[in-house]
C-alpha cells in the first residue's frame, strides 16, 4: 500500500521566475526507505515541506495514510510523520535533554510515566542518556541532532523525514544513526524517507530519486546510481571512492572494469590482478 | 604583523561554580603558526567548538592564559577593547546564514567594516571585492541574502567576515550540509586564501578527507583534553590509536590498509587518492597497464 501518494505537485516561490516544484508525481510503499537526491537548490527540501503541510502546494494532491492532505486534515497527517532537520537548533524547545524530547508527547497527551519511559528508552537508543540533564543549547551539533531524533523516535510516528539530517555528524555518528534508523524502520515497519547529500546514507535507501530543476529525473537503486561516475556530482552526491581511484588508475593507462564496483569488490579485483603476473 | 596564537595550560568550565558545571576544557597547550592551515579533529563533544571560541576572546579562560598576538587573555581580562581581536580573527560558526539579517548582499557583507568605523562608502567597495572574492556574482549584490541558495548564503557570511581583513580565519565546520560540489568550493575559496593573502586558517572538520587533502597541522581533540597533535602523516600513521578515540582515516588511507592485507605494500601509507594509484600502478602485472 502507498503509504505517500503525491499527484501533479507544483509549487513555486513568490520571488521566483521558475517553479521549485514541477509537475511531480510519485508513490513511497510503506516500509519503504526512499533517499531524494539532488544538488542545492533542485527542490528537495520545498518537496518536504509541502509534504508535511508546512508550505501549501499551488496545485496538486498529497495523500499521506489513506487522507488527502488539506488545512483540515494537516494536524492528524502531522501526527503521521517526524521529521529531522539539517540544523537541530531550529527545532529545540525544551530547557534540558529530557524536556526537549518529551516535549512532542506532550502535544500529543501522552501520561507522565509512560512519557519518562518513553524518553529513557528513545535517549538510549541514540546514546545521549547520559546527557538527559544537560541544556540543549551547549551540545554540540552532532550531540543535538541525536537529541532531535529521539524527540521523533519517541512519538513513533509511521513516516520519518530526514531533511539532511546526519550532515552535521561525524562518520561514525553518522553510521550509528543510520543504523537505529534501520532498526525502527524493521521493528515498526517505519517509512523513511531522507533527503541526503551523503553517499552512505543514500546507500542505505532501497531506492533513490534524483531531482532538479524541480522533476524527478530518474530513480533507481543504490548500487544502478553509483555507476553514474561523475554525473553523480551533478545529483547532488559525491562520487563513491572506488569510481574515484578508478578514474585515478585509469588516468595512469590501468585497464579497470566498466561496472561499479563497491569498496570491497574494488579490493578483490585489485588483489586478482596483481597475482595475474 | 603576523599574528600568533598560544595557549598555556588553558581549562574552561562551562556554568562555572553551578552544580552544573562541566569542564569543557583541560590543561590545553598548543600554538598556531602564522600561515598555516590547522585542523581540528575529535568527535562530537570533545570540546572542538570552546576550543576554537577562545582564539578571539569570545570565551575567557576559566584559568590558564590564551595570547592573541600580543594580547594576553585571562580569566581577569575585562570585556572592554576586545575589539581589535575581533577583526584580526575571523571567526565563521556553523551555519554562518544564519546570521544574515541585511535588506540586500552588500549591505550584509558591509556591515562588520562599518561596525569597526569604515565610512559606508569604504565599506561597500570592500563588500564589492570580498563578494568577487568568494565568488559571488556581481548581480546577486542588490539581491536579498535570503533569496539566495544555502551556498551562495554561506559564500556571503564568509564574505562578511573577510571584510574585516583578519589575519586568521577560524571556521566551524564550513561545508556541513552543502552539497558535494558547494563542499569543495568552499575548500578551495579557503585554499586560494591562505595562498593568495597569506591568511593563518583554522578548521574544525569531520572530513577526514579535507584533513588529507588541506591541513600542514592537526589537533585532535577528545572529552576536552588535546589529545594529540602534528602532520596529517603522523597524526593518520597510527590507525589503532584513531580507533581507539572513534577518529576515522582518509578514505584513501583506510582503502591502502585493506589492500596492505590483501598482499600489497605501501612504503608510506597514502593520504590522497593520487598517491594511492600511484603506488598501486608499479604493483600490478605489465599486462595490466595500456600503452597508448
């Protein structure tokens, strides 16, 4: 079942010539992780927005959960869906850690014990317990951005958004994030849907959907996109390392496979041909 | 004059004399060369941020001493006549667009200038060079700040800050959220600016990558202690200790010790791509390498 039905969307800024949203339409299954690629400024984030009934779209039909998304419907779809920024202070209220997580169930009349389990257990699963008394504000940016996403994963919402989430993590934050994402999404069949510049968070996606301009130019799985070499840094993403030191071999006259490799293929090819002597 | 900055036996404490109080920073000791291009490493939480807030007095020692040139900052030093620090360390924050709040690009870029005393008109041909500097077209000047794209808005805080003229220029993780290109972008607008005015550039980064490719220094920061500092190649020579601390390699280096134990050998272990493929070229049989 399409948990995310959007039909002909268009949107387009009042101090603009062209439309930011052009004529999309598209489907997200729920269980489903989709990753929305695409360079600064080719739609993605206009995309979330309306998405969430943040912005209203000039025309077009968003239906989120069996409910056509409209002034009326929007409070119940935004109980439907978390989403997670680029910049985590945007988003903080509470005066500590605890608070500021709790604070979504608390719009939500959610009682005060099941509110502090809830919290203890969303603050663990991102490794920010120990911090629950501190004061938002003197966390660092990856520190916050775990914050916000236990705010999320305590409402359990059925769709979570990452808007460029784990940009402000470091490598292994971000891995760490990425994986308790893979976990809510398998045990509460969560649909996820990121808009990303990270290759490694697109890799997670079962599909990608590359926009610009507004449409969606082509949508394939992970390892169809990665073979796009140097195009890919037209979509927004940067080019996967083992096309890199291909492109480098190659300059220096090496005969390298034409189909992607990932990391560990890489190294397995390297290591036949240089036994092939 | 070049300006120089040492720190002696710097702690800091955040909500000092609370029952809150966290120490953020511990006995650090460290100096920043003139003309260099430092890194700061460590990962999130390790004290990178109060680090870096203490190069131009925006934080005050709790106790230790932090020179600046030749001003010396204590826990002691008054607020007053901290002005001059201010211009000659530039200091770009995470998200510097945030920050924007002019009618219009240049009025934005003029502002710091003005706010030291340059006449509005002085300010702006300043504000026209530091736009051409970062790569701003001309047209976008009379545009509104906020009309523009997360880069471009980026590209106009840095401009803003450079129109001070400062000597070093300390940014907080300048590229977070960018995309691929707008990432290196920006590093090569910091490159071309350590190389063409001889700025002293500091960077806080993840990018293990950028510490490779940029930095002739390394500080690795961890739970507010200076952990360990030196040349990227020492600093990335010891890929137990970084996993120990939760650091990663450049993806180059990290790709060489996966090929080291599939049979291959590294003299020195590479830090970027290219010297990755240049090692790896004379290893492989002759029948792999094309003479055209």
């Amino acid at each position: 079942m399409a948990i995310i039905r959007v039909e002909n969307l268009n949107y387009q800024y009042s101090n603009s010539d062209t439309k930011a949203i052009d004529d999309v339409s598209f489907e997200i299954q729920a269980g489903d992780w989709v990753a929305i690629v695409g360079h600064n400024g080719s739609g993605k984030s206009t995309l979330a927005k309306l998405l969430i009934g943040l912005m209203a779209a000039d025309s077009g039909k968003i239906t989120i959960d069996g409910q056509v998304l409209t002034p009326d419907t929007v409070w119940q779809i935004r109980e439907k869906v978390g989403m997670v920024f680029q910049n985590p202070d945007n988003q903080f209220v509470g005066a500590t850690v605890a608070d500021d997580v709790a604070f979504g169930m608390e719009n939500r009349s959610v009682d005060r014990p099941t509110m502090a389990t809830k919290v203890e257990q969303a603050l663990k699963q991102v490794g920010m317990y120990d911090y629950k008394d501190r004061e938002p504000a003197n966390l660092s940016g990856g520190q916050k951005q775990r914050v916000a996403l236990a705010g999320i994963i305590a409402i359990a919402p059925k769709i979570l958004i990452l808007d460029e989430a784990t940009s402000m993590l470091d490598p292994r934050g971000r891995q760490e994030i990425l994986a308790v994402i893979q976990q809510l999404k398998a045990d509460l069949n969560l649909t996820v849907l990121s808009i990303t510049h990270d290759i490694d968070e697109a890799s997670n996606a079962d599909r990608i959907v590359v926009i610009d301009d507004g449409h969606f130019v082509e949508e394939a799985t992970p390892s169809e996109l990665f073979t796009h070499g140097r195009q890919l840094v037209d979509m927004g993403l940067d080019v996967p390392l083992p096309e890199k030191l291909k492109d480098a071999l190659q300059a220096r006259h090496v005969t390298v496979p034409r189909s992607y490799l990932d990391e560990r293929g890489l190294v397995d090819w390297l290591r036949t041909s240089r036994l092939n002597k | 004059m070049a300006t120089d900055i040492t720190f002696e036996q710097v702690n800091y404490w955040y909500q000092a004399g609370t029952p809150f109080a966290v120490h953020a920073l511990k006995d650090i000791n460290l100096k920043i060369k003139p003309g260099s291009f430092t890194a700061v490493i460590g990962q999130t939480g390790s004290g990178k941020s109060t680090l870096i807030q203490h190069f131009n007095a925006l934080l005050k020692p709790t106790s230790g001493t932090v020179t600046i040139g030749d001003r010396v900052i204590t826990n002691a030093t008054k607020n007053k006549h901290l002005k001059p620090l201010r211009k000659k360390v530039g200091m770009v924050f995470q998200f510097p667009e945030n920050q924007l709040f002019e009618e219009t690009v240049i009025k934005d870029i003029a502002f710091g200038p003005q706010n030291f005393g340059v006449s509005e008109a002085d300010a702006q041909a300043l504000a026209k060079r530091m736009a051409g500097e970062v790569g701003l077209d001309e047209s976008l000047l009379s545009r509104s700040p906020f009309d523009l794209s997360g880069g471009q808005m980026r590209r106009v805080a840095i401009a803003g800050v450079l129109a001070l003229e400062p000597e070093v220029l300390v940014l907080d993780e300048p590229t977070a959220g960018l995309d691929p290109r707008g990432r290196s972008e920006i590093m090569q607008l910091v490159t071309r600016l350590r190389e063409e005015q001889g700025l002293t550039i500091v960077l806080i980064t993840h990018q293990m990558d950028d510490v490779a490719n940029y930095a002739d220094h390394v500080i690795v920061m961890g739970h507010g202690k200076l952990l360990k500092q030196g040349s990227p190649r020492a600093i990335f020579s010891d890929p137990a200790w970084l996993e120990d601390h939760e650091l990663g390699l450049p993806s180059a280096t990290k790709l060489a010790y996966e090929l080291q134990q599939g049979g291959f050998h590294f003299d020195q272990m590479p830090l970027k791509i290219a010297e990755l493929a240049d090692q790896i070229v004379p290893q492989l049989p002759k029948g792999a390498i094309t003479h055209e």
